[in-house]
C-alpha cells in the first residue's frame, strides 16, 4: 500500500488530533505616560498515537510549551508612543503552526529556547483634514 511505497505512515506519522491543557496569568500596570505587562503560558499538549511513534523512532515528543513576555510602553502624547518588549519561547512555532509538528520534525523542537527583543515607535494620527 502507500506505507510501503513512501516509506512512512501518513496517517500515523504526520496526522494527528492534538488537545491541550493551558495555563497562564498577566499583571499590568500603567498609567497617563507609561505602562507595563507581564505574562506567562504553560501548555501541555496530548497527541496520543504519533508521540508514542515518536518514541519509537528515537526522538522524545515535544509536550510542553512555556511563553514569557515583558513589556515596557512610554507615551509622552497622544501622537507618540515608544514600546520595548522580549518574549521567551520554550518550542517557538509549536503553539503558532501547530501542522509543521509531525513525526519527521518532532526532533527540531528539542533544545529551541528562543529569546527575541523588539522596539517599537508609533505615531498616531487623526486623520486627514481638508
């Protein structure tokens, strides 16, 4: 059948049905001018049948996934507003694209920790008068 011509089981190795349990907290705090956050995310997924083929192949599922954000916002008017934030992923992409996890690319959640930092300027506008 089509396991024996492509090497692999579609149905077992890259479909599945996936749950999961979440839970997470923020606190916030701003004022006129400057405002705050904090956040963090646990997940756990169930995958059931393609963790267990997972293990089979030698790789260790991917089950959780932690998210930590901070952020930091200054507004000296209505029309500027400067922000500066990081977030920590602990599996990065597995919440966002959850199709690309699958039993050839489990392996590449491993060990991905990933911090990123961002700067943003805004300018509002009211806009356009005649």
């Amino acid at each position: 059948g089509v396991s024996e011509r492509l090497g692999f089981r579609p149905s077992e190795d890259v479909a599945y049905l996936a749950r999961f349990a979440q839970f997470g907290a923020q606190i916030s705090w701003s004022t006129s001018s400057i405002a705050m956050s904090i956040g963090y995310r646990y997940r756990h997924y169930f995958r059931g049948k393609i963790d267990e083929n997972i293990t089979v192949i030698g790789n260790s599922p991917v089950n959780v996934s932690q998210t930590l954000e901070a952020e930091v916002s200054y507004q000296p008017n209505r029309r500027w507003k400067l922000t500066l934030g990081t977030t920590y992923y602990s599996a990065p992409f597995l919440d966002d694209v959850p199709m690309l996890y699958t039993a050839f690319t489990s392996d590449r959640y491993d060990n991905t920790d990933v911090l990123n930092f961002r700067l943003v300027g805004s300018w509002y506008f009211d806009g356009i008068s005649e």
